[in-house]
C-alpha cells in the first residue's frame, strides 16, 4: 500500500512523507524538510509516527522553504539524503557528510520498497527536481514550484492515482496584490510558481479513471483562497470541489492513499 502525508505546504515550509508497505515491511521517504527540526519533529509526531521512522530524504531543490533542516536531520539520524547536483552546490551549508546522495533527471532510486523516479521542471533554482513514488502498485506524483508544464514532465506523472500538485495562485490576485513589481514578474513567470489555471490545465491532461486523490499544495496566502484552487482543479477535472484536497501550511493533510 502506498500512502502520503502532507505536514505542510506554503512559503512558509513545505514537507510530505511517503509510505510504501509489503507484508512487513514498510518504507517512509520524507519529501522536502523545509522546517526548523523542531516543527518537523513535532508534525511527525502528530503524524504518528516518531522522526526515526524516516528511512530517507528527497530534497527538491535548494530553496529554505524546500531544504531547511535536511542537513541537520539528515547527520543528526544518519539517513541519506537525495538532491541534484545543482541542488547541492546551491545549498547555503552542503556538508552532508556520508549522508548526500545524488539524484538526477530520470534515473530510478530504490528505497526499500518505494521506486522514486526524479524528473526535471522549470523553477528558478540551481537543478530543481520534482518526483514520483511508487511502490510498484500505485504511484503518487509530487510537483511543486515550478513556472509552467513541459512534455518532459507530463510524461513522467502519466498515470498517476494521486498528485500532489502545485496551485499557487490565482492571476488576478497576484496583479492586484502589494507583492513589488519584481516579485509578480518572479512569482507569474514561466520559472515561477503555477496559477490556479495552469494547474488546472496539468490536471486536464493527467486526468484518467485511475487518478482518485488530488491535493492542491503551495497556496499563496495573500495570493489565492483554497476555495479558488479547489474550484479551478474540479472544473478541471470533472469533479465536486469537495473532492479537491488542500495541504494546510501548518497541517497539510490527513494521511491519503494513493
């Protein structure tokens, strides 16, 4: 069985762990650590689980609110920690010691019983990298912070039964909001981070009957209103907005299966 749980999703710190279970065996990928180790540790917990429990990282790219404690988590447990080159290289402390593990566009890591398949996206980070899990069975498609949709990367998250998909904001908000001018160019531009609509449009194209579970992740909050991303993803998808999950920045999500 393959499972996900956002701890929480926004520019204030973004984290999801994947479980994958076989018999007895079980395997929790910790996706993102964009917390202070004392938040992630507490979220964890309220998870279910204890901080050990976490038999790997995936860093996606090398932004505070993405990498935050990996280092620390990573040397303090001794658990090895996946991120691109660039990643790595843009990272403001890259001593991870015997824990770094390099990931790179399209080629599988094996953890335990979870297949991971990183693959690149548009982001204005060093080497960015979003992902998909899965534990042979299911698979969960994790894509956050990026600026628009690429063959490259709809190709990868075809057939997935979940997403965890980016909804950042909505273009009008975003116009009329007090962000500066940089910012909005930044934010809306084609290495920034998707609109309710470009989502939406994601969504359209993955869209088939094994896709059951879908989140909308890294809301802005001066820049879109769940009920808004909600909306765009159903109409999208052909759904009631109830359906539409959305990851909270303090409490992401319940526990969901793929």
């Amino acid at each position: 069985m393959l499972r996900f749980r956002n701890l929480g999703s926004g520019s204030s710190g973004n984290a999801t762990i994947v479980e994958a279970r076989s018999g007895g065996r079980v395997t929790r990928l910790l996706v993102d650590c964009g917390l202070g180790i004392r938040q992630l540790e507490q979220r964890i917990v309220r998870a279910g689980l204890a901080i050990g429990d976490i038999d790997a990282i995936f860093v996606t790219h090398e932004h505070s609110d993405h990498i935050g404690c990996a280092r620390v988590l990573a040397l303090r447990q001794r658990i090895p920690v996946w991120m691109s080159h660039g990643t790595h290289a843009g990272a403001r402390d890259g001593d991870f010691a015997d824990q770094l593990r390099i990931a790179r566009d399209g080629e599988e890591i094996c953890v335990g019983e979870l297949s991971v398949m990183p693959f690149s996206v548009p982001h204005d980070a060093r080497e960015p990298l979003q992902l998909h899990c899965s534990d042979g069975n299911t698979r969960l498609g994790i894509l956050t912070d990026l600026g628009h949709a690429t063959d490259h990367l709809l190709k990868h998250l075809s057939g997935c039964h979940a997403l965890l998909l980016e909804s950042n904001h909505d273009p009008q908000m975003l116009a009329a909001s007090s962000y500066p001018p940089f910012l909005k160019k930044r934010v809306g531009g084609t290495h920034g981070h998707l609109s309710n609509t470009c989502a939406a449009e994601i969504a359209a194209a993955l869209k088939h009957p094994g896709l059951s579970t879908v989140v909308a992740a890294h809301l802005s909050q001066e820049n879109n209103r769940p009920a808004l991303a909600q909306a765009t993803l159903a109409q999208a998808l052909g759904c009631v907005p109830d359906l539409i999950r959305v990851a909270d920045p303090r409490t992401g999500t319940d526990w969901l299966v793929a």
